[in-house]
C-alpha cells in the first residue's frame, strides 16, 4: 500500500469512532491526558485545515486558540474535514516535494503525510477508549504506522508531542506499540 492509502485508510477508522460518539461522552477523559473528548474533537478540527493544505502544498497556519465547536452539528463537521483530508493527500502530487505542517518550516511531504497517519490512528484510538466505541483497523496500515512512529517518535517526544515510551511486552499487538511510543498507556480505562 502507498502512503496515501495508508492515510485514507486511517482516516476512514477514525470516521468510524467518530460517527460513534454520542454528545454525552463529550466530557470523557483520553488516553491523551490534555484532551477530554471535547477537546481531542476540537484539536482535530482546529488542525484539519492545516493538514488538508499541506497536500497542497499550502500553508494555513492552525489559529492560535482552539475553538470549541462541539457546540454545533460537530460530527458533521469533523466528518467533512476528514474526508477533504483523505481527499487530499490521496492525490499523488501530495506526496513529492516539501509542505508545511501548519508552520513556516518545510518538510518533506512524505514525512508530514506518515505524521498527519500517525496523528488519526493514535486519535481514533484515544477515541475509541474513551467513548468504548468499536474500530476496524488495517492490518497493513497500522504496520505502516509502526514504523513511522518507531523512526520518529524520539523527535516527537524532543517536541513535546508525545510522552516517555510506556514499555510493552515484544508480542504485543500492533496498535499496543503504536500507542505505547507515542507515551500511552495500551492498558487505559476510563
């Protein structure tokens, strides 16, 4: 598979946690110790522009306060921003050359496209703890995502974008390592 089906991919598991979320789970605590549910819904939405651009090319800087927008039609909206994500980065172009990921610094754009993968799985997964909602993975994808997560989750966690690697047993499913690099406990309950 190629990173853009990687992407659409992740992209359609976490449109399928987030058709599951009722409103009254909005308030459910992570795995992602900054974000309750609100505020992990309002994170994506608050970068989707960002994401959806640097296919493009295009920077469109994130605002510099998170919005809460769970007041409105928010699955509706999330659900259209991940589809125009998908949408995107599945062009072949958005994978060749530098973007932007929401900043003026430039990146190889088929790093930015394995990140922006990175970020929907792990979030799906969060999603998935805190609202107990069902997700199908690929199999192939989140082996993808293991390996970008493994090369750059040092840099991540030199960035403050993910916690000290939480250890796991060397058999443990996929999706457990994937998350237990980025700092998450795979074991997480509510």
């Amino acid at each position: 598979m190629s990173g853009a089906q990687h992407l659409v991919q992740a992209v359609a598991t976490l449109k399928q946690v987030v058709a599951g979320i009722s409103p009254s789970q909005l308030s459910a605590p992570t795995p992602c110790a900054e974000f309750d549910v609100r505020g992990l819904i309002n994170h994506l939405l608050h970068w989707g522009p960002s994401f959806e651009a640097a296919a493009r090319g295009e920077l469109v800087p994130a605002a510099a306060e998170v919005v809460d927008r769970t007041s409105g039609d928010w699955p509706k909206a999330l659900l259209s921003q991940l589809t125009r994500i998908a949408h995107a980065w599945s062009a072949p172009d958005a994978w060749t050359g530098e973007t932007h990921m929401g900043g003026p610094s430039r990146y190889p754009s088929d790093l930015v496209g394995g990140l922006i993968t990175v970020e929907h799985t792990v979030h799906a997964w969060d999603l998935t703890r805190a609202s107990d909602t069902e997700a199908t993975w690929s199999t192939d994808t989140l082996t993808h995502v293991l390996a970008v997560v493994t090369r750059t989750a040092p840099r991540g966690r030199e960035m403050g974008a993910y916690a000290p690697e939480v250890p796991v047993p060397e058999d443990s499913p996929v999706l457990d390592k994937i998350v237990a690099k980025t700092g998450r406990n795979p074991h997480w309950h509510p």
